[in-house]
C-alpha cells in the first residue's frame, strides 16, 4: 500500500506538469482570441453599416464598372473613367437634394449609352420639391465639368478639357424643358407651357442628329404633353402651386445655368481647337493618350 501510494503521489506531479505546459502553450492563443472578439465588438458598429449598404454599392458600383469597360471601348479607359465620374457627380447632385428633402431614393445606376438615373421611392410634394431635385444634378454637374476644364488649363491636359466639353453638353441637353428630362422637371415650377417648345427642340435635335436615345426621350415624354391638353384635378392644381418668389429664383438658376453651360461649351470648344482636337457633329475626336 505504501508503494502503490508514493506511486501515485510521484506520478501526481508528472500529470500536473503536463497539463500546465498545454495551458501555457495555449495562453498566447486564448490571449489572441480575446483580443480578436474584443475588435470585432468595437467594429461592429462600422462592419453592420456596411453590409447593410454592401447590396447599393455593389449596384451602382458594378453598373458604373460596367459603364467604364463600354465606353473603354470606344474612347480609351482614361476618357470612359473620367465621363462616367462626370455622370456619378451629376446624379449626386440629384441624391443631395432630395435627401435635403427627405425623400427616400435609391442608388445611382448606370445604363451604357442612357446615362444614369435615382429611383425617386416617393414621389415629390409638389412642383418647387421636383425643380429643386431636377436642378440640383445639373448644377452639381456644372461645377465637375468646370473642375475638368480648370484642370485641363492648368495642366495644359487635352483629355480634361475634352471631358470638360462633354460635360457641360450634357447638363445642357438635359435641361431641355421636356419629359423625363431635368428640364421638364425644372420648368413645372416655372410653366408647364415650356414642355410644347422643349419637345419641339428634342424633335429637331433627333431629326438633325438621328440618336435612338433622343427618339426614346420623345416618345416617353408624349405623356406630359398630352396632360397639357386635358382639364387638370384638384390635385394637379394644388401640385403646380408655386409662389412668386419660388418662380423667380427657379427662373434664375435654370436660365443662368443655361447660360453658364453655353459659354463653358465655347470656351473648352476654342482651347480643343488649339490642341488640335477636331469638332464634327455635335462630338468631338477625343485625345485620350
């Protein structure tokens, strides 16, 4: 007994030793992991937002990678990536005012050879609430063109004063006061009545320079001219409400911008021609290297 006991005792040791040198093996490891759960708990607050907006970024960004590798294809991956910041500035101008407004919209997504769009999730109030959401992307717009034109300038950069160009082409285009166009949207603060000779422009800009885009824009705009036409619900008047100095402040940005997008159009068409790019149509030969 007295053997079996000192044994047991000898061997008691041997088994705690044993068992302390896995628990200091495994101490770095556990240490580890403790700090590991502690990071993951302080980064949740910033890992749960990004998953919950992971399905909008994937949708504007995988259309806007999309968009680049089109137009790559055509004008070189240095213009095609410039223009398409362009439009992505320009719906953002779009996105900020209606956030400003509170209403609910979704992502930018972007079409080769349509441009891009936000799906407005509610509809605006009224007139003024929808001018201010039409105009804000073009004069979000105006200024990244601007800032492509200044940056051509100082860097002697054909390619930014070519994007320049397309740029205020653009915002001007859609500010023609018809359909889905910004400028139908702007004009219903202003008068409904404007859609009848913006519809007549986009007519003779698809007649002159024959695009299915255009065409498409005509033919969706044929709604808003019909409602011209027909007697408007008490709704609609209560809608079309906006009052005198709504009117003249919408009036002066949306015929200012006009204005500023013409002369912009003119001065970047004048520094192309001195580094030789050449005009044709309503385009232009793009430098791109």
């Amino acid at each position: 007994m007295n053997i079996q006991t000192q044994r047991t005792q000898l061997e008691a040791p041997k088994t705690e030793t044993a068992w302390s040198r896995v628990k200091k093996a495994l101490g770095p490891v556990a240490v580890v992991g403790v700090i590991i759960a502690k990071l993951f708990a302080k980064l949740k607050f910033v890992l749960l937002p990004l998953l919950k907006f992971l399905p909008i970024l994937l949708k504007s960004g995988g259309t806007m990678l999309l968009m680049v590798w089109v137009y790559t294809q055509f004008w070189g991956w240095r213009f095609a990536v410039g223009f398409v910041l362009l439009l992505f500035v320009h719906e953002s101008g779009h996105l900020l005012v209606a956030k400003k407004f509170g209403l609910k919209v979704g992502a930018p997504v972007f079409i080769p050879f349509m441009g891009a769009f936000i799906a407005l999730k509610e509809a605006p109030r009224n007139a003024w609430m929808e001018a201010c959401v039409g105009i804000g992307g073009p004069m979000v717009g105006t200024f990244g063109a601007l800032v492509c034109n200044s940056l051509g300038e100082v860097f002697d950069a054909p390619l930014f004063i070519a994007l320049a160009w397309f740029g205020y082409f653009l915002n001007l285009f859609n500010l023609t006061p018809v359909g889905m166009l910004d400028g139908g949207r702007i004009v219903s603060a202003l008068s409904r009545w404007l859609w009848l000779p913006g519809f007549a422009l986009l007519l003779w800009f698809g007649w002159k320079f024959p695009n299915f885009i255009v065409w498409l824009i005509v033919l969706l705009s044929l709604p808003r001219i019909y409602s011209l036409f027909r007697k408007r619900t008490e709704e609609e008047h209560r809608y079309f409400e906006v009052t005198p100095s709504q009117r003249w402040t919408m009036s002066i940005l949306y015929f200012g911008l006009i204005a500023v997008l013409i002369f912009g159009m003119h001065v970047a068409q004048v520094d192309l021609h001195k580094h030789g790019v050449r005009s044709h149509g309503h385009g232009q030969d793009v430098i791109v290297q």
